[in-house]
C-alpha cells in the first residue's frame, strides 16, 4: 500500500455537485487535500458546495463547466492547470435518465449518451494529456456496475457508462509510464438524492463509501475499484451468464 503521499493536495472535481464527488472531496480534505477546483454549471448549489467545503479549511475555486459543450472545455480546464499541478481529476457528472421516457424520446436518450459519454471522453483526453504533461496526477473516473452487461431497465444508461468504462480503461494503457494514472471506480446503486424513491437492490453504497473506496483505491494506485468490493463476483457471473438466462432474472 502506498502511504499518504499518494493522496491528492490539489484536487479538480468535474461535476461540482455530485454527491459522490463532494464525499470525496471532503474525505480527502480530511486526509491531505489543501485546494479544491468544483467545475460545474454556475448555481446557487454550486456555490453552495463551494461553501461547505471552505468550512472544512480547502481553498476552494468554482468553474463553470459544461459537459455538453466539448468545444469549450480544453479553453476552461487548461485555466485550472494554467495555475499550477493539479494532483487528481475526479469525473463525477453524469445523468441517470428516464429509461421509460427516454424510450420514447429519442432526444432525451442521446442526452444521456452525450453527457455520459461523450462530454466523458473531451474531458478524458483534455486532463489525460495536462497530468501527462505535468509528469504526474490521478484521473479517477466514476463508471458505474450497469457497465458491465447491459439490463432492461436502464440499458441507455448503461451503454453510455459501458462506453465511458472502455475509453477510461483504455485512456490508463495509453498513459502508463507517463507518470499520469487512470483509476475506473464502479460503484453499485449508489443512495443520493437523484436515486430517491427507485428501488433499492441489494448492495446498494452511499456517496461516502464510495468516497472511502476512491481513497484506499489511491493509496493503492489501483486501476479498477468495485464499491462494495462483493459486487465484482456478482457482476462477473451476470457478464457470463446466458442471455437467456440473463433475460429471465430480475435485475
């Protein structure tokens, strides 16, 4: 394991209001984190965040970021590196969609596939090629278990955090040896305001074990991180399950 050295001093969260990435962000706060970047659309929320942060002792900056508008994001996210290292990127935006209205709205589908994926994959190469610049620096990407084989129920959330799981995996091998480290965190149903009153399957985490998971992941320098850790047995035998089969079980 590496000691706590590993841990972030500067951290640059995309998506300044998920949860997942505020849990993070305050844990490693707590540990060695000093100066906080939270880029997401300007808000009330996000100056909010901001705040709650700054209550913690972090020198704390908002941006404004927009997922969904990759021609802007090389001029905005090279402003933060433009101030100094920049120790570990956090991609924590993303949507859940409405799988039955989504369905019927082919444009709402693909906004779920571009703020997923695609705005996912600009940020992805933008802040890869700035940490291999540097020499040094995590980008932690939040995936998600619904990767892994697609499900009736969500699969154009799915796809587009299977598309996202593949190029972060991929993006890794093309940085290895560079100094720069790509981690995939793959949580389970996570319970957060946007998941309230969807059912809850067995397994289901918290912003804050997730955040947990983030830091040990770190301290390890790992490339692939499950949270909780059983999940992976599960989902390996759903991944190989027969599609028949597979079709037949309530997931």
């Amino acid at each position: 394991m590496k000691d706590a050295t590993a841990l972030p001093r500067s951290l640059l969260v995309l998506g300044g209001t998920s949860e997942i990435g505020l849990a993070t962000a305050r844990r490693l706060i707590a540990r060695r984190t000093r100066t906080v970047w939270l880029a997401g659309r300007p808000s009330a929320a996000l100056e909010n965040a901001a705040a709650s942060l700054r209550a913690l002792g972090a020198d704390v900056h908002t941006l404004g970021f927009d997922a969904l508008d990759p021609a802007s994001h090389e001029t905005v996210l090279g402003k933060v590196f433009a101030e100094g290292a920049v120790d570990m990127v956090l991609l924590a935006f993303g949507v859940l969609g409405d799988q039955a209205h989504d369905e019927r709205d082919p444009v709402r589908a693909v906004r779920v596939a571009r703020t997923n994926y695609t705005g996912a994959v600009s940020v992805g190469l933008v802040t890869g090629r700035a940490l291999q610049a540097q020499g040094h620096g995590s980008l932690v990407v939040l995936s998600s278990v619904a990767a892994e084989r697609a499900r009736r129920t969500d699969f154009i959330y799915g796809s587009s955090k299977a598309g996202l799981d593949t190029f972060a995996q991929g993006l890794g091998d093309a940085l290895y040896g560079t100094g720069a480290h790509v981690m995939v965190v793959r949580p389970g149903f996570v319970r957060t305001r946007g998941t309230a009153g969807r059912h809850r399957p067995p397994l289901a985490t918290t912003p804050e074990a997730v955040a947990t998971a983030v830091e040990l992941g770190l301290r390890r320098r790992s490339e692939t991180v499950w949270v909780p850790g059983a999940l992976r047995p599960v989902m390996w035998a759903l991944r190989h399950a027969p599609r028949a089969v597979y079709r037949r079980l309530d997931v």
